[in-house]
C-alpha cells in the first residue's frame, strides 16, 4: 500500500490517547454513606503494581476509528499492474535546426555537419520525438514529427542521417531568430500531439557566423523545461575570407572602369595576395587580364579598379575572385541598370500651370521621380502606363480610356464633385453609382490597408498615422453591390476615400474628393509623392528589375510581379522582356569569424548544461509519479470506504459504551 499524503499518518500517534485514557481508573464520582459505616475509620486505597485495561474491546474500537481516520487522511492506495503509464521524463521533444544558409557552402562545413547530426542522432532513444526543420532566412521542415515516428525504431537514425545528408545549402542569408523562432513552434507542436510530459531540447546545427542576424533573440520568451543546444561547426579559412562589393563605374574617355571592394573581416599581419577577373556574365568571355593585388597588412579592405570597354555598361558582367580558402562568395553579378519608364497622362479642366488646383501639384510630384522615369501627356492617344483622371469625360473618351484599361492601362479617377457621376457610370458600367454633393464639415483620413502596394510603404509605425490629415467639402460615393472593388482606404466616419476594381487586365482606381490644396491637407502631405511613386511602380508592374540587390526571401517576393520565374541562386538572369537583372549574395554571409560567446550570453538564452537537464528530468519524472499516484487513488477511492468504516465503528462504539456503563453503574470508560 501506498499513501499519497504520508504526512497524515502522525496522526497514529493519537492512539496514545484512548490507550492512556483506558489504563486510568476513574474513582467513583457519587459516593453513599451507610450508616453501618460511619464508625469506621477511612483508609487509604492500595495501590496496585500493575495497571488493567478497562474495556478493552472499546479502546479497540476507539483506535480502530483513529486509525482508518489517519489512514483516510492519508489517502491510500494500491500499486497494480494496470496502473496508468508513468510519463516518461526520460523522453525528450528535440527539434533539429539545419543551417542552410549561404555561409554553409564553406569547405569542410558539409562533412562537419554530417558526423555532427550523426553523433546527435546516436543520443536519441526509440522513445524520443524528433522534428528537423532547415533554415536560412525562412524556414522549412526537413523531416517531420509523423514521418520520424512512422519510421521503424530500428532504422530511424539511418534514415534521417541519409536523408539529411542530401540537403542542399542555398544563397540566402542567416537569420538564427528566425530559426529559433521555428523552433520553438515545432517543439510546441511536438508537446501537443503527445500526452507525455518530457523536457524540450532545440539544437542548432550552424557556423553561427557573425553575419548571422541575431537581433529577434533578445529578450525572447522561453518555455520552461526547454533546453538550447549549439553545435558549432567551424570551417578551416574563416578569419581570412575574402569577399567582393561593387563600387561603382567610372567614367574615361575610350573606356570605363569597374571600382569594387575587396574585403575581409581579420586584419592580418601579413599582405593578402588576390586576382580578380572580369566576364561577360551570358559567354563567360574573359574582360581583359587578371588583376593581381593584395590588401595590406593590418588592414581590412582595399579598392580596385578593373578597365572595361565603354560598352560593358550594357552588359551583364561577372566578377570573380580568387586567393583565399572559402571560395562560397568569390562572385560578383552585375546587370545592365534598367530605367524603365512609366507614361503619365493627365486628364483635367485646370492647366499644369494653376498653382491651385490638383494638377500642378501632381505634375510636380511626378517630375521629383526619377525611377520610374516619368513621361508626362495630356492625351488619350498617346500610349499610356497610368492615366489621371480629374475632369468629366466625354462618351469617345471614356471608350478610349476603357480600351487602354482592358489592356492593362491603370486608371486613377479623382471624383470631385457630382458632375463625373456620368463618367463614373460609364468607365465601370455601373448607372447605380451616384456621387452625392459634398457637405460642410471637416473629415479626416480613418482606415488604410497597408498591405495593399500603394500603402505598403507607410506599414511601419512611425510612417503610418494618416488620421492627422483633413480635407473638406468632400463628397460622398454610393457604389452598388454588383460591383466587384475593395476599399484600400476610408474616412474617419466609415464612408470609402478609395477603393480599387478590375477592368479586364487593368485596374480603375475611384478617390472621393478632389486633390485640390484648398479643399485637402492630403496633396501638400509628406505622404503625397511616396503615393505617386508606389502608383507609378504598380502601373508599370511593380519594382524595375534589379541589377544589383541582394538575395532573400523578401527581395524575391518583392519581384513576383514583375517575373515570371523568381531566382534561387545569385547569379544574373535575363526576364522575358530579354531584360537582364542580378541578384547578389547577403554580403553579410562572408563574414564567417564565429559570434563571440560574450555576444551570445548577452542574448540571455539558456546555456545547454546537463547538471541542470538531469534535475528537471528527476523533478518532472516526481511529478509524473505523483499524478499518476494520485489517478490511482482516485480510481481505487479507498478513503471512502474507510470513512463508511469509521461511521459502523462510531456506532458500535456507541453501543458499546452505552452497554458498559450499564454493566458498572457510571460513566463509560
């Protein structure tokens, strides 16, 4: 038997009681005098030597219902063989981290990292849970918790070790917050699709490379019982890998010149010897000879400059490194620069030159924008990117602008007053929409979607308050639900500002209210040209294809809607429109010198310590023995019947006492 509160077995010792209780004889309470004895002298009562239990089937009865009470107290119960399973603390949730980032491409990294997960895998027992998630600067599961579990015990190690060892390392950079990050989250799912209770470990297979961001890992909150594990893998050559950055062109009179950055993170006490050579990036024809330099003792960087033809401008050009150990970013890309050009046509009643009215302010704007290059018209019948709509619009021009719309054209209508509601009707065949006049009274700027391209600019905190912006006399828009559009942004008192539809492969773009400075705070705003530029951009499709930006997840989806097919590797590329663009390696991944652990403890993250994970695995294993303790007591509920016990014996007692003090002629003992 087994007691899930021992403690309450001192109550045994007030057994003591009724035993004392029973040893002492009580003298006669009520005494009567007979005459016969009064003459007699009073004598005093022989003690005995030896003391006898009175009663002694009710001191048994008496202890009996002291016993069970303590026993009940005390909660007791069974151990059987079909107790429920113990939690085993033993079992470990690990969540494997895999730097696939670009920094990983180090020679001798790969080798490293396979004896590392195999001697990581050799610790795991059959019983463990196991998630593997890759990284970079996403994250991506490798091998998850099911296809671990359906695995055979037997072959489980084998099969993720020749598994991971075909993981390919990518381009991208080091986001070690990020992983963590994804971490966490797959040893939450870990711990919710299992009942067992067990400690969490995150090990992270990585170079931790001091270009790795860092940043999200301070003051991050972290679960209890959850452990973090580095495993380090440094590469040979680290401290002095050299890189290349682009510098810019210069200018000569047959030719031009390339300026670039040679760089490494180490000052060394010796020159470091390097070539560069130069190529055309589409036949790999050489550009020239070899340049041989060096970077000087003590010092971190140096400039070159590498002759070029004047027309290599125009070309897509490779750079390529060579001298040191990690040859991983020994590349640099460039593309033609690409200036595409957005065409601009401004419809309205009030000339360029009227320093009052919308257009002049827009004119303005547009000509501050120097990418996009803006091409300003005041006609339908020139081609147009976007057309700016701000005056009533004859039935041959609403067809003409409805014509260019459907074929991809981006209409952008300022419905100023009720006089366009005819426009509006035609331009969307939709004679349900009715523009109403404008009232008295102040309104303000109330919710935009800053996901939305146009907004997406001000979606940090510190750029997105437009409610500080007032405009008056604006009318109000009453759209019919047959029409398809989204309300990208509304006024302070719920009513749409501007909302967005299709026509055919076009969008159409309504603003309530005029753009006029006399009657908005909006055009003199500082919010006004960013607008411009974004609506010039998504006229034309979105951003000008890049000829130098560095690669990532974010810079990739940023040009989703400008390529068909978006680049895994760095490298120069040609769209389509047979448009060249370059992507370039994070330059932050060539610095490969590891993040100092003064740097890391700053972090504030726990340090893996197997002292530590051996107490919390005995405290959780307590913990698991006294749940499942306290199942079986409440299963078995053996303190009710003792309880239903002690109630018989207080009645037995009762009788019992009552039929002794019959029997004596006192009181019960």
């Amino acid at each position: 038997m087994s007691f899930l509160a021992p403690l309450f077995l001192a109550g045994l010792a007030l057994l003591a009681g009724p035993i004392l209780f029973h040893l002492i004889r009580q003298a006669p309470k009520n005494r009567i005098n007979f005459s016969s004895t009064e003459l007699l002298d009073e004598s005093t009562p022989k003690t005995q030597s030896r003391r006898r239990i009175h009663n002694p089937w009710l001191l048994l009865i008496r202890c009996l219902i002291i016993a069970l009470l303590a026993f009940a107290f005390a909660r007791p119960f069974f151990p059987t063989s079909d107790a429920p399973p113990a939690s085993a603390a033993s079992n470990v949730s690990r969540v494997f981290l895999i730097d696939q980032s670009a920094s990983m491409s180090q020679p001798g990294i790969r080798e490293l990292l396979n004896g590392r997960i195999a001697e990581e895998l050799e610790s795991i027992s059959p019983t463990d849970r196991l998630s593997v998630v890759g990284f970079s600067d996403t994250s991506q599961i490798l091998i998850s918790s099911s296809e671990w579990s359906s695995w055979p015990p037997s072959q489980r190690k084998e099969l993720a070790l020749a598994k991971l060892e075909q993981i390919p390392t990518t381009d991208y950079p080091t986001h070690l917050d990020t992983a963590v990050e994804a971490g966490l989250n797959a040893l939450a799912q870990l711990n919710e699709s299992s009942e067992e209770k067990g400690i969490g470990e995150i090990v992270i297979f990585s170079d931790f490379a001091q270009g790795s961001r860092i940043s999200g890992l301070t003051g991050l909150e972290w679960p209890s019982e959850t452990f973090l594990k580095r495993v380090s893998l440094e590469a040979p050559g680290q401290d002095d890998n050299l890189t290349l950055q682009w510098g810019a062109w210069q200018e000569e009179e047959n030719l031009v010149s390339a300026t670039l950055s040679v760089l490494t993170q180490t000052a060394d006490s010796q020159a470091l010897e390097f070539s560069v050579q130069a190529y055309r990036a589409d036949s790999k024809q050489p550009l020239g000879d070899e340049l041989q330099a060096f970077i000087p003792a003590n010092k971190t960087s140096v400039s070159i400059s590498i002759p070029l033809p004047k027309e290599a401008k125009t070309w897509p050009l490779l750079f390529e490194l060579s001298g040191d150990t990690a040859t991983f970013d020994n590349q640099l890309f460039r593309a033609p620069k690409n200036v595409p050009i957005a065409e601009v046509t401004l419809l309205s009643d009030a000339p360029i030159s009227d320093t009052r009215e919308a257009p002049y302010f827009v004119s303005k704007a547009l000509q501050g924008i120097d990418f996009p290059q803006i091409r300003l018209q005041e006609s339908l019948e020139q081609s147009s990117d976007l057309i700016l709509v701000e005056a009533e619009l004859s039935e041959q021009n609403v067809e003409q602008l409805k014509d260019k719309i459907r074929t991809g054209a981006t209409a952008f209508v300022l419905a100023k007053d009720p006089n366009m509601s005819a426009t509006l009707q035609a331009l969307l065949e939709a004679p349900e929409i009715a523009i109403q006049a404008a009232t008295e009274g102040e309104l303000r700027i109330g919710d935009v979607d800053f996901e939305h391209p146009l907004f997406s600019i001000f979606s940090d905190p510190r750029y997105s308050n437009f409610a500080q912006i007032k405009s008056w006399q604006t009318p109000r828009i009453s759209y019919p639900d047959t029409l398809d559009y989204e309300t990208i942004a509304s006024l302070d008192d719920q009513s749409p500002l501007l909302i967005e539809t299709s026509l055919g492969t076009g969008k159409v773009y309504i603003w309530s209210g005029s753009w006029s400075p006399e009657k908005t705070q909006w055009t003199l705003s500082s919010k006004f040209v960013p607008f411009l530029h974004q609506l010039a951009l998504s006229s034309i499709g979105g951003l000008p294809l890049p000829e130098n930006s560095t690669l990532s997840s974010r810079s990739r989806s940023s040009y989703s809607n400008v390529l068909s097919s978006l680049p895994e590797a760095a490298g120069v590329y040609q769209s389509d429109e047979s448009f060249w663009y370059a992507f370039q390696m994070d330059p932050n991944e060539s610095l490969t010198v590891p993040i100092s652990e003064d740097d890391w403890d700053k972090l504030g993250l726990p340090d893996y310590d197997s002292e530590q994970i051996a107490q919390v695995t005995r405290s959780i294993q307590e913990s698991a023995n006294r749940e499942n303790a306290s199942i079986l007591e409440e299963r078995q509920s053996l303190w009710r019947w003792m309880l239903w016990i002690v109630l018989a014996l207080l009645a037995l007692e009762s009788l019992v006492a009552i039929k002794s003090t019959r029997q004596e002629g006192g009181t019960p003992a």
